[in-house]
C-alpha cells in the first residue's frame, strides 16, 4: 500500500482501547488502484477506502482479538519498490443460516510504496507488523485473572502426533490446517510422529522439554493421557507438568477438544472446525490451570486429566474399538449396538462430597487434598473409606462417570457445569432399572447438555473431590481417558489446577 506521508509512532503512554496507535495510507495488495487508511488501535485494526473516497460507514474493523499474526516480505517482482505485511484473521462466522459459528481464515495483505528507497517501504511495513504482533496479547480476555498469562514470543513448540489414530488422518489433518495457521502465527515447531503405544509417554518422560515452549498433542484423548502421565513420572514432575498443553483433535475421541472449544466460548463445531478452532487458540497462546485426578488402582497409581467410566460408557468405548475408522460415528454405532443388550453392574460406590471436602479441609489446611501429592489424602483401597464420605445405597448400576471437563465426546455436553479448574469431579451414576428408551432419550438429551433437565430418577449427578468404586460383577470394562485400564478397585481425588492447558476462558 502507498503510504502517505510517515506512519506515527505508537503513541505513549497507554490509553483507551480505542486510541490511535499507528495510522497511514496504503494500498491492498489485490487492489493498487485504491488506497485505504489503516487505524491500528489496541483492540482493532480499521481500514477505510480513501480514494476514490467511500463514507465512513463503508469502514472496515477487524478485531485483533481474532488476529494470529502477520508478515512484512518484499514483493515477488525485483522492478516492485514495494513491500508487504499480511494480516491474518480467524473470525467466527457461520458457513450458512442455521449453521454452528466456527473460524474462518481472512488474509488483509497490504503494500508499502510510498517512498522510491526500497529500505524506507521496508522499514515501514516491519513496523506495522511488528506492532500488530506486539498488541496480540493484550486483544485476550483474562476474566477475574483465572489465567497464567501467555507463551512467549517467540514460541517453540514440540507437536505430537498419532498417525493411528481416529481415521488414520491426524498427519493430513495437521499439514492441511494445522501447518499453515502455525507458520501465520510466527510458532517455530517439532513434528514428532509416535512409532507405538506409549511412544509419547516415553519421550516426554525421558527427554528434555526446556527446549519447548509447549506440548501440542495432534491426535484423539489417548495421547494426551500419555503425554500428560509421562510428565508426572518424571524426577522433575512438578516443574514439567507446568508446560502448557494444547490440544489439537485428530482422532475419534476428542472430548478434551471440545470441552476447550466450549470453554473458549465457541459453539460445539465438529471434525476440521473444531480442529481449527483449537489451532486457533494454541496460536493465540493463553494459558488457563487445568485440574488433574490422581487415581489409585490394585497395581499401580495413574493420572487423569477427563474421566474415569465403568459400565455402558466404557463398555461402548471400549467394545466400538472395531469401528474406528467411522471416526466419531463408532461412538453412536456402539451405543446402539450396546442399547440392544444393557447389562448391569454390582459394586460399591463411595464419594467426598465437594462441600465436605471444603469444611474437612478448613479443619487440616495443612493436608489440603486439592494439592497435596506428597501425601496422598485417601486411605489404602484394602482400608474401608473414611465415615465422613458417603456410600451410595444402590449396588446395581448401569454406568458410572466421574468427569472433570465439559464434554465425554466431540458431541456429548455431558457436564455443562465444569470449567478446567473448579476443583470438581463431577459424578454422575444410572441406577438399574432404567429402561432402554429412557436412556437413549438422556444420551441424545447429552448432545445438547440437556440431559439433567429431564428429572430422570435414574440418574445421579453429585460435585465431589474425591470417589472410591469397588466392582463386584467379576467382569468388565473401566476406562480411564477413553483408555483402558485393569478392571477392578479404583479410587480418584482431584489436584486443583495441578497442569495448564492453552485455551482462552470466556465468561469463566
């Protein structure tokens, strides 16, 4: 674009979000023969056609709240004295009338000629860019200060992912949409491709991760269970597990995808819109807490970062495995399957309410079971559990949920109410007895996150901190993070804001 006259400098000190900042005359890159004034303030980057002249009411704002960055090069032509900065933009928009809202990529490409030296267009069109890229931080909401700020500029980040998983597409997904909104957003990374199960787990367990800004898990829930374990067996553990982590959905359970989706603020899009709606937010960069649940089982101790299932859900996750290459659709194909033949399950389910913890914790601050994993807070599972938690009366249940994030899956709102660090497993139990139409109603219900509204005797939905369940059918399925775990006793309590997750919190 033509400038006219010397662009200002940004204007000192900080003002209102609507104050001018840099302002000048330029022309679009794909329109030479007009010239726009371009208005960078702290919130928003306004263009308007000033010849041939257009009112103001034709002006262009576009929020920098959606920007991921932007670019000054020369242009392809040695006789052009001109250089360029592009601009790029993800904004929410909808494909078409009734659609879900999900980002879209707008490019503003400019060109600065207004001098005849080569130099001074250069020097012109890096400092627009670079001033654009320094106000992206600031566009971020940050309610009530519930996030631990922003990854560092520049950002290096490690990018894991499964070639397995989902429908065998995570690495096509990842240089198609993924590859180019990192290059956009100036984020140098490292493609590492997992050769075997547990390959994750290994090398963010082993390696040096000081090198990376961020772990980003380009796959379905499973890796992220490895990467996030992996980090907690490390000798530094309570350092590594503070690196943020972003998720990237490129498999058939991408509940964790669209519970950050959902806490972002965006509608509940699926498959390659969710998929850029999150590699939106990792290049956005902001840094929330997210909880974790410790879980002890007959052999060994794990880590949680979504759920643990026993029964119809577990039974569906684990039992629709042969479907994987419907992506998704296995779920709902396994449901059905499932819906023919419910069974049910004996076993002793037993919880910390969330309000008990509160007060039993005000009476030992020191022992505080949101945070303590130096020393575990629950009793051995040969030890019954302590008189001040509660046993569930029922012994035969159809499925049993403890959740701690939003979504079960890309398309079930199975807990509207969590947020990533409110400290909460949320438990959810059907009592036997349910029929096969009830329950089906209350899983399409869950597609809206209407399901608590229908009253169902059946269902249960507790806040606690801590559960214990102890199955007595002699076989089954127990899933931990949509993975599958050795069937019997298992016991969870909840680290408040144990690991940090990249997501931008709206309305938290």
């Amino acid at each position: 674009m033509e400038v006219k006259g010397s662009p200002q400098e940004p204007l000192q000190p900080a003002g209102t979000e609507d104050e001018v900042l840099l302002q000048a005359d330029f022309q679009l890159a794909c329109d030479r023969k007009s010239r726009y004034r371009l208005s960078l303030s702290r919130s928003e980057l306004r263009l308007r056609r000033v010849v041939p002249s257009a009112p103001e009411s034709r002006r262009t704002a576009l929020e920098l709240a959606d920007c991921i960055g932007s670019q000054a090069f020369p242009g392809e032509e040695e006789t052009d004295p001109g250089w360029y900065f592009a601009v790029y933009f993800y904004p929410l928009k909808k494909k078409w009338l009734g659609s879900l809202a999900s980002r879209h990529r707008v490019v503003k490409t400019f060109r600065v000629a207004g001098c005849p030296n080569l130099e001074e267009n250069q020097k012109t069109a890096e400092k627009w860019s670079k001033e654009i890229k320094r106000l992206l931080g600031h566009s971020l909401p940050n309610p009530g200060g519930l996030t631990d700020g922003l990854l560092p500029q520049p950002c290096h980040v490690l990018v894991l992912a499964n070639p397995q998983s989902g429908k065998g597409q995570a690495l096509q997904l990842f240089h198609t949409y993924v590859r180019p909104m990192l290059t956009e957003a100036d984020i140098k990374f490292k493609l590492l491709v997992t050769e075997h199960p547990n390959h994750a787990q290994e090398v963010v367990r082993e390696e040096d991760l000081t090198q990376w800004d961020a772990l980003a898990i380009m796959s379905g829930d499973g890796l992220m269970h490895e990467v996030v374990n992996g980090l907690m067996e490390r000798p530094d553990w309570e350092t590594a597990i503070k690196k943020p982590l972003s998720i990237l959905p490129g498999g058939s359970g991408n509940a964790l995808a669209a519970s950050i989706n959902q806490y972002s603020g965006c509608e509940g899009v699926m498959n390659e819109e969710l998929l850029i709606n999150c590699t939106y937010l990792l290049c956005k960069g902001l840094v929330t807490p997210m909880d974790l649940v410790s879980l002890t089982l007959a052999s060994k101790r794990l880590f949680s970062f979504l759920s643990v299932a026993w029964g119809f859900i577990s039974d569906v996750d684990i039992e629709s495995e042969k479907y994987r290459k419907m992506g998704s659709a296995r779920f709902t194909v396994g449901t059905l399957v499932r819906l023919v033949s419910l069974r049910t399950y004996k076993g002793r389910l037993a919880y910390l309410p969330a309000k008990e913890a509160v007060d039993e914790q005000s009476k030992h601050s020191s022992d505080c079971i949101d945070n303590q994993l130096t020393k575990d807070s629950l009793l051995p599972l040969g030890q019954p559990v302590p008189n001040h938690w509660t046993v569930v009366k029922e012994e035969e249940f159809v499925l049993v949920l403890a959740i701690y994030q939003s979504h079960l899956g890309a398309d079930l709102y199975t807990a509207p109410m969590a947020k990533p660090n409110d400290g909460i497993i949320h438990l959810f139990y059907i009592k036997a007895g349910i029929s096969r139409a009830a329950l089906l109603r209350l899983f399409l219900a869950m597609e809206k996150g209407t399901h608590l509204e229908h009253s169902c005797p059946h269902l249960v939905h507790v806040p606690v901190k801590a559960f214990r369940l102890e199955p007595y059918t002699p076989k089954g399925i127990m899933t931990v993070d949509g993975e599958l775990v050795e069937y019997g006793p298992i016991q969870g309590q909840v680290h408040s804001g144990l690991s940090r997750i990249i997501t931008c919190p709206q309305g938290m």
